[in-house]
C-alpha cells in the first residue's frame, strides 16, 4: 500500500517541505506569542480590558480555517502573510489565556514580599512576575505550536507554494495516491511530537526551582535520611 | 552596622472610601513614637488596623493624613523605592521568591542596590550564618525544599540584608507550629540583642505582643490606639475596659512571664557536700530552722533534698534516697515558668543554679505571688 520507492525519491522534498512547515509554525508563533503578550500584560494592569480580549480572540478561533485563508487572498494576495496571517489569528486565544492564567497564579504575597522589598513595578515585571508565569507561558506555547503544525497543512490549500507538509496531503488527495497523504501525515505528527517534547525540555532547563516529580519520596525533600528499618 | 533610627507616628489616619469609621483596616489619628533600637509590637484584633499601621511605614499603603517619621525625616519626602530598599519587610507567608535559591533571595535588596556579586554572596552567607542556617548546605536550595521554620529565618535574613535601621515584621511567626515560633521568637530576640534594630512588629497573639515587645501599642478596632506602654504597664494597669478584656483575666499570671529569676535574689538554703561530716551537718541545720538540707556534689550542683534529722549522729554525709532536687531554675526561667513547675512537683521552693548548674540559692512561691501583687514600676 505505501510506495516506499516513491517515498526515498523525493526525500529532498520532504525535507524542505519540513522546514517550510516549520518556518510559517515559527513565525505564526513567534508574532502571536508577542501580539498575546501585549494584550495579556494590558488586560492584567486593566482588568476591564480582559473580557473583550478574551471574546475577541475567542470569536476569532470560531472562524473556520477552510474560509479564512482563501478571504485573505484578495487582501495580501498569494504572499507568507496570507497563510501567516490566520495562523497567527488562530493561536491568540491559547496565548491570550495561558498568559493571564500564568500572571494570575504569581501568589499575592510573592507580588508584596518584591513590592516591600524595593523592587520598581518594571524590575517586578520582569525578574519576578515572567520568571514565575514560565510553567504557564510554555503550557501556552507548546499547545498553540502543536496546534499551529496541524493548521499549516490546511495553508496547502492556497496552491503548491504553501502547506508544509500539508502539500502532500492536497496532492496526494488530488492524484488519488495514499502514500503522499499518509507521508505528510505521519511526518506533520512527528513535528508535532518533536516539538512538543523540545518544549517541555525547554521549559525544565527554565524553570530548575519547580521539583520535578521523582520516583520515590517527596519531590526536592530537604534533607535525605536514611530510612529507618 | 547601621545605627536604628527611632519611628515616629503624628496624628496618622488612614480611610477607606465609601464606609464611615470602623471599617476593617482603618487607622484613626495614631501617634506613638518608637525609640532608635526598641521592639514596638502592635497588637489587636483582626481589623483593628495594625497591619495598614505596619504598611504605612514602608508606604505600601499611603496615609489619608498625618505624617509618618523615620529618624527626623517625612517618609512621604523619600523616595518610596529607596525609602523601601532601606527598611527590612518580613511577612507571614514569607513570600521568598521560588524562583530564586535561598542566597540569591536573602541577596534580594544588595542586589537591587547594585552590590558586586561577589559581596552580594559574602553578604547572603554572612546572613544565613546569624539565623542558624549553614550557608554550604542551604545558599543554593530553593525555597520549597526548606521547612516552614526554615523559611521564616530565610525571611529575617533577607529582611536584614541591606542592615536596614528599621524592620517591619507582620505576624512573622503565625504561620509556623508553636514549638518552631517559641524557637523563632527567642532567636530574633537574641539576634536583638546584638542587632538593636528599631523593629515594628504586628501579632494578634497578646502572649506574643508581651514577650517580644519593649513596648506594646494594643489597637482597638476602628485603628484606635487604646494603649501604649511597656508590657508590664499594660498587663499592670490597662487603660480601659478595652485592653482589659483583650490581655485577658489571667493578666496577672502574664506579668509572671516578664519577670526572670535572674532579676530576683534567691533566698539563701543550707547546703551540704557530699562526704561532709554529718555531725557538724546536723549543727548547721538545727540553726537553719528549716528541717532540709541541700545535698550538693563536690561543683555544688544539686544532688538531692535530705531531712536533717535523718542525718547519721557521726560519720559522712551520703546521698540517701531523700528527696528529689528540683525543680531548678536558671536565670533565664521566667516567674511564670518556675510557678508552673512549682505547682506541678508540688512544692513550696525550687533550686536557682548558675550557669554552671552551681546552687545560688532558693525562691519560694511566695516571692512569685509577691510579684503578681506589685505595681508595675
């Protein structure tokens, strides 16, 4: 059933629709990470800006992607934009979200222990606030990459020059040929599952103080005793 | 070492908008000056506005009037980061920075200030040192691998980094058990005595206020002042029906605890070596009048209570299974300490020993009661 002869002949391919692929993830998720971070940081010094950032990027996650990529076509014509654009779109929601949930768990008497000690409001920001929203705001980038890679192979419907990996599938469903469609499946989940794992270690390296859970006993104990018999 | 600088509160109130006086928090027109090196505890129920008393002083919370000094200065002049950096804050909760090992938390306003790194490190080890934790074993954990106990010294030593002339601590031990707070409350206190630092410090617990304080500020709720004085003043003659109530009826047992057998002089007890000769033993006691004698060793510690008439006529004096010595009592035992151990061996005196363990002498219940009888000086 998989033509692996086909497969091992156009490896080239494979591999530069990988980097494409990962080229429009990383810049969906590098301009959404910093539009969400904008507006996180704006609805938690004014609260009231919250729920109409939260139901705007929400109505915008409603939009179906089918739709949206071809509507853009009159606007950014066939440029990166017009498949960057509703990729970025889409991954405000978990951004916007993630962001404020990793803000709202910095605990109260962490923010007046650094108010109390001296901290200016941009040193606490940044030294204190960020570094402890780090579980969260990885949380939120490993869920809005991997929902990003999924997204990208609908962007293969715009025409050959876009897609990803999601070329093969458009045109392994065009020529009736199951082994492009399951290459650019398979390879699209594997990215997804690379990146994800690449994330998470990521986020261990950055966030050393959070006890990682061990087999046996109680994660980071202060002191190790012998255990009586 | 920077010298303590004494805080002074002038007409200070503090409102909330949209309720009257009386709500939670709310200060009404306190003054009270703490003198350079003094523990001022503040002391009340929840509400009263001790803690927004605490907060004004390092303006987490600004006074609705009044002003607030620090040495001779206005706070409100100061820059409110600088004026913070130099005032040393510890919280209940302690809020160290999880994200930060215990070295680079107590460094926290060295680092602020701009220290070198290298000082910045000799300073948080120098730290951790004072408040009983090896630097080489603690500097670089992170917090959530230390005892609630082990914290709160955390808290204290980052508190003192900068060795600020003022401390503000808020309910620093309420959130420990109360054997750790007993250990944490006698070690600031001896940290203190080298320290001398103006400390402002926040309880609901009045046996907390009276051991800590040198002097005691009982709020009333609607942040009315409604007593400052030293704790013995306080436990003495309470000013209203007020604080009354609030020390408690057992007032007079409380001002037991201020007193130290150090301060009293013990009454003196016929003592007698071991291996002394027993006949000359038996003269001494009869001229004593009171029928025991205390058998010591050869250091004259305390060995055990022996009747004088159960003395042999000749030969040496030898421990006899009389009765037990105690109990005993050391300078640093309070009155209400040594009463409680009086009553609980059922006796009428107990054995005041020196650092040594050496017998200097006895106090007798009713040096204790005396005391609960005297006016506060």
């Amino acid at each position: 059933m998989i033509d692996w002869a086909w497969i091992l002949d156009h490896l080239d391919e494979l591999a530069w629709r990988t980097l494409q692929h990962l080229y429009l993830t990383a810049a969906s998720v590098a301009i959404g990470f910093a539009i969400a971070f904008g507006l996180a940081v704006w609805s938690i010094r004014w609260r009231a800006a919250l729920r109409p950032i939260l139901g705007g990027t929400g109505l915008l996650y409603t939009i179906p992607s089918l739709a949206l990529f071809p509507l853009l076509v009159p606007v950014t014509g066939l440029t990166d934009a017009t498949a960057i654009i509703p990729l970025v779109l889409y991954s405000l929601l978990i951004f916007v979200r993630n962001f404020v949930a990793g803000f709202d768990a910095v605990p109260a008497e962490i923010l007046e222990a650094a108010d109390g000690t001296g901290y200016s409001s941009r040193g606490r920001f940044w030294s204190v606030e960020v570094p402890l929203a780090i579980p969260l705001i990885v949380a939120g980038v490993r869920l809005a990459t991997v929902s990003t890679i999924a997204l990208v192979n609908i962007s293969g419907l715009l025409g050959d020059r876009f897609g990803g990996l999601g070329f093969f599938i458009f045109e392994g469903i065009r020529h009736s040929f199951p082994t492009e469609i399951f290459l650019g499946g398979l390879a699209s989940i594997a990215l997804a599952v690379a990146m994800d794992a690449a994330l998470q270690a990521a986020q261990r390296r950055l966030t050393p103080w959070v006890a990682q859970p061990t087999a046996v006993g109680s994660p980071g104990s202060a002191v190790r005793r012998p255990v009586p018999s | 070492m920077s010298t303590a600088e004494r805080v002074v509160f002038e007409h200070v109130t503090k409102r909330y908008p949209g309720t009257g006086s009386g709500n939670p928090g709310a200060v009404e027109d306190l003054s009270l000056e703490v003198p350079a090196g003094k523990i001022c505890v503040l002391v009340g129920p929840s509400g009263c506005g001790k803690t927004t008393s605490l907060k004004m002083v390092n303006r987490l919370i600004e006074p609705t009037s009044g002003r607030i000094l620090i040495g001779d200065t206005d706070i409100a002049r100061r820059d409110v980061i600088e004026l913070r950096r130099s005032i040393g804050y510890v919280i209940q909760q302690v809020g160290l920075f999880p994200h930060q090992t215990v070295g680079e938390n107590v460094a926290t306003v060295p680092r602020l200030l701009g220290w070198d790194p290298a000082r910045q490190r000799d300073r948080a080890a120098e730290l951790l040192e004072l408040v009983g934790l090896d630097p080489a074993r603690y500097a670089s954990r992170y917090p959530n691998a230390l005892s609630g106990g082990e914290r709160q010294r955390v808290g204290v030593a980052r508190a003192l980094a900068a060795d600020p002339p003022v401390l503000l601590m808020d309910e620093p031990f309420g959130a420990v058990d109360p054997i750790v707070r007993e250990r944490l409350q006698n070690e600031l206190l001896r940290l203190q005595e080298h320290l001398a630092k103006t400390i402002l410090f926040v309880t609901h617990d009045i046996d907390e206020a009276i051991k800590m304080g040198d002097l005691v500020a009982v709020m009333q709720t609607g942040g009315h002042l409604a007593q400052f004085g030293s704790p013995d003043e306080i436990l003495a003659r309470p000013a209203s029906d007020f604080v009354a109530r609030f020390v408690g009826a057992d007032r007079g047992l409380k001002r037991l605890a201020l007193v130290r057998i150090g301060d009293v002089e013990p009454a003196p007890v016929a003592t007698v070596r071991i291996g002394a000769d027993a006949a000359e033993a038996r003269r001494s006691a009869a001229g004593d009048g009171f029928p025991y004698l205390l058998l010591v060793d050869e250091r004259d510690r305390p060995v055990e209570w022996l009747r004088a008439d159960a003395l042999p006529a000749t030969g040496s004096v030898q421990a006899a299974d009389g009765m037990p010595a105690a109990p005993i009592f050391d300078r640093r035992t309070t009155f209400k300490d040594a009463l409680s151990m009086l009553l609980a061996t059922d006796v009428q005196a107990g054995i005041v020993v020196d650092d040594a363990g050496a017998v200097r002498g006895l106090i007798t219940t009713d040096v204790i009661e005396q005391r609960t009888r005297t006016p506060a000086p």
